[in-house]
C-alpha cells in the first residue's frame, strides 16, 4: 500500500498489526500456566472457569460503550484509553496473589477485546477519504487477524518455556505479557494517527445502562447455567429477565435522537445478517475449542476420542491457528475475485463442512486435522471480515459501534455455546463408564450445532445485497 496523508498506509497497518500481536499474546500465554496458576493462587481447577466468565462478561458490555466514545470523540483515543485499563489490569496480575484480586484484574483485562473493532474503525475511516475504504478495511483486516493468531502462537508456545527458564516463579512470568502491553501504549501513542470524529454529539446513557443490563443478565445467567447446571431454575430467570430488558431498551432507542445503538441502522440488509453471522459463528469460535481438547485427549479405550498428550493437542490447536491465518490471507484476494458477499457464504460454508466432517469422521488423528483445518480456514475468514463488512455497511460516525457489535454478539453466541456444550457433555458423562455411547453423542451434538450455527450463517447471508461491502463506484463527472 503506498504511503499516504489521507489513506491508509503500510505503516498504519505495521503499527495496528503490532497492537494485535499483543492481543494475540495476551490470548495464547496464559493457557499453558493454568494449572501453574491455579497452584500459585490456592485454588480449584473449576474456578478458573470464574475468570474466563467474568472477562467475557465485561468484555460483551464496555465493547460497544467505548467503541461508540470512539466514534464520538476519536477511536485513537479510545484506543488508547482501552490499552491502558489493560497495562494496569496486567501488571495488577502480576502483583495479584489471591483469588478476589486476580479475578477483578483478570475481567479488567479483557478491555484489549474492543482492540481490533476501534482498528477497523480507524483502517476504515483513512480509507473511506481515498473512496476505497471497503476494499483497503478487509484487505487490512486480514492482516490484522494474521498478526493476532501469529501472537496466540507466540505467547502460547513462549510461557511454558520462559516459566520454566525463571525457575517456574509465577509472578515473574506474568510480567511478559505486562511489559508486552505497556509497549503498546507507546506503539499507538506515537504511531497511529487518530480518526475523523463526530462532534456535537451526546452519550446515551440510559439506553447504554439497559443494554449493560440485559447483556449483564443473559451472559451471566448462561455462565451460571455452565457452572450451576440447567436444572438449577434461577439461572433461567437471569437469562429470560435479559431478554425482556431489551423491549425497553428498543422503545428507548427508537426515540432516541442520537441512540447508543442505532437499531434502524441495524435492520439494514446489508447489516442484520452480518451481525447475526456472528452470533452464529461465535458458537464454534468460542465455545467448541476446549470439547474439542477434550475429545483430543481422551483415551480411545473409552470407546471414543483420540488419545493424545499436551504436546500433540498443542499441534492440533496451532494446525487450527495456521488456517486461520491462511483464511484470513485468502479472504480479501477471494473477495476481489467474486464479490465479499459471495466470499463469506463460503467461508461460513466451509465452518460448516468442517464440523459437518466431524459427525463420521472423528475417529482418526487426521481425519480431527483435516477437519479442524477446513473449519479454521473459514473461521479465519470471518474473523476479520465482519468487523470490516460492519464497518462498510455502517454510516459514517457509526463505523466503530457496527463493527464493536460483531464481537458482542460473538460473545453471546460463544457463551451460549459455552453454557449449551457443558450441559449436553455433563449429562453424557453421568452414564455409566462403560457406557461410552452417550458420552460420544454429547460430541455429536457439540459438532452438529457448531456445522448448523454455520450454515445458518451462510443461508443469512445470501440475503446480503448481492454488492454489498464493496467500494462505491466513482462518481464520473460531466
């Protein structure tokens, strides 16, 4: 990309895939210190399952408030306000030695997940001056989602051994990705030129507080259902309460001059089947990977699963990384080809064909590569391109919001999942140990609603404007 004043530039995109390796760190070094953790804290396994929850939690609620601040006041600045929460969050895990500390500094660090939205948002507005922000936004994206899964590579394959090179001391280690983010701050500081914002403009905080409320009640209670079980019934009144706190919500929005979320901009049909796309996805992007590891590690002597060590379950999960990454490398030179529209049927498609797979074909070690290798390649895809495809469809002064939303809705179809999964493995394990029938078809499951959420994603998008996503042709001039 040449160098540009109003574009977007080769050095925008070097300093913002910089910010993404970091995510991407942030994302990979701590799984392999779990049970290290868990030791140096004093507590369960099952209460780590506390953190991930809560940082989803507060990730699905300050995503879409900071990216609409952004899209008011500049997302640079946001950016820059997200980075620092997570700096402070990550040194806090550092000093953090019991389970109430660790457990507020580990949900403050999930700030860095509004990251990647605020960069569409700026990638999208230097280009959208040169009248090639659609196609500039996702060829950056790709690479953006490149940096990131390179950094989960990175951080996961570092901690282990950079643990074991400080005489396994915790406090230590967890210094890395700390110094890691701090940098950062002075990688966008002085790298990244900020956005063009909408001034004039005012907060809508009570549509904000109804939206932190339902999405407060319905991502809890489905953790509680993960954690409490389905039969505890309370949990279903936290989830079904959320979804009544959105009938306010959309009253309140509709009469809103300048709405937190613009649900007219949302009934777009270049928009709603992109935001549900995902939700849909989200349910295999976060919620199927550790089924996944599981059914990897089992011993086949149970009638089922694979049998494989930590090592060979890593190399599982980098295969996945790597197509990712190849998806997200093919995703704009496909576009360009056909259409974006056209290019994320198929990758939704190929998520499908990837869990599809799974229901005959789970035997094998190399029938799970080949399928998990289909399904990172469209999930790859899709990473970066519904950010940019939101940002694309959205109007101008509302790019950082549309984009913040994929995630959110992400979130949610990944908690579902999360919480659905749970269910469906728990009671398949309640048979009998010999019984290995039940426990192989709360797999099955698994893997069906996976392929179905994708499909569903890829019929969804069929009724996306057959140009949509694209750049605007040029206005000839007479």
């Amino acid at each position: 990309m040449r160098g540009s004043a109003v574009g977007v530039t080769a050095s925008l995109i070097g300093f913002l895939a910089l910010v993404e390796v970091t995510s991407g760190i942030l994302q990979g070094f701590y799984v392999p210190l779990i049970p290290d953790l868990v030791q140096h804290l004093g507590i369960h396994d099952a209460d780590f399952n506390w953190f991930e929850a809560a940082q989803l939690l507060l990730s699905a609620i300050v995503v879409p408030v900071l990216a609409k601040i952004g899209d008011m006041v500049g997302h640079k600045r946001m950016l820059l306000v997200a980075t620092v929460v997570t700096a402070g969050a990550s040194w806090w895990l550092v000093a953090a030695g019991d389970f109430t500390s660790f457990l507020l500094a580990w949900a403050l660090q999930g700030f860095y997940v509004v990251w990647l939205p605020l960069e569409v948002a700026l990638i999208f507005d230097r280009g959208r001056r040169t009248g090639r922000g659609a196609s500039q936004t996702r060829r950056a994206a790709g690479l953006l989602v490149v940096a990131l899964e390179a950094g989960a590579i990175i951080g996961a394959l570092s901690s282990g051994r950079v643990f074991e090179a400080v005489g396994q001391n915790v406090t230590v280690t967890l210094m890395i990705p700390a110094i890691a983010v701090t940098l950062v701050f002075f990688v966008i500081l002085l790298g990244v030129p900020e956005s063009t914002p909408s001034p004039g403009r005012k907060l809508d905080l009570v549509g904000f507080t109804l939206l932190t409320l339902a999405l407060l009640l319905i991502t809890s209670g489905l953790t509680f259902v993960r954690i409490n079980g389905p039969e505890t019934w309370w949990v279903w009144l936290l989830v079904a309460a959320g979804v009544a706190a959105f009938v306010p919500f959309g009253l309140w929005e509709l009469r809103s001059p300048d709405p937190a979320i613009d649900l007219r901009m949302l009934r777009k049909p270049a928009m709603w089947p992109v935001q549900l796309t995902a939700g849909l996805v989200g349910i295999s992007l976060l919620g199927a990977q550790a089924p996944l590891s599981t059914f990897a590690g089992t011993d086949p002597a149970n009638g089922y699963g694979l049998g494989l060590d930590a090592s060979s379950i890593s190399n599982l999960i980098g295969l996945y990384l790597v197509s990712m990454i190849v998806g997200a490398l093919l995703f704009p030179l496909l576009s360009s080809l056909t259409t974006p529209r056209v290019t994320l049927i198929g990758a939704a498609a190929l998520v499908g064909v990837g869990y599809g797979l799974f229901l005959p074909f789970h035997q094998e070690v190399w029938q799970v590569f080949v399928n998990m290798a289909i399904a990172g390649l469209g999930s790859g895809a899709l990473v970066g391109a519904m950010p940019a495809a939101a940002a694309a469809a959205a109007p101008i002064g509302q790019t950082g919001i549309a984009s913040a939303l994929t995630n959110t809705t992400k979130t949610i179809g990944g908690s579902f999942a999360s919480a659905v999964f749970a269910v469906v493995l728990i009671q398949g394990a309640s048979s009998a140990v010999t019984a290995t029938a039940s426990s192989l078809s709360g797999y099955l499951v698994v893997w069906a609603i996976c392929a179905g959420g994708a499909f569903v994603a890829a019929v969804l998008l069929v009724f996306v404007p057959k140009l949509a996503f694209g750049d605007p042709e040029p206005v000839s001039s007479s």
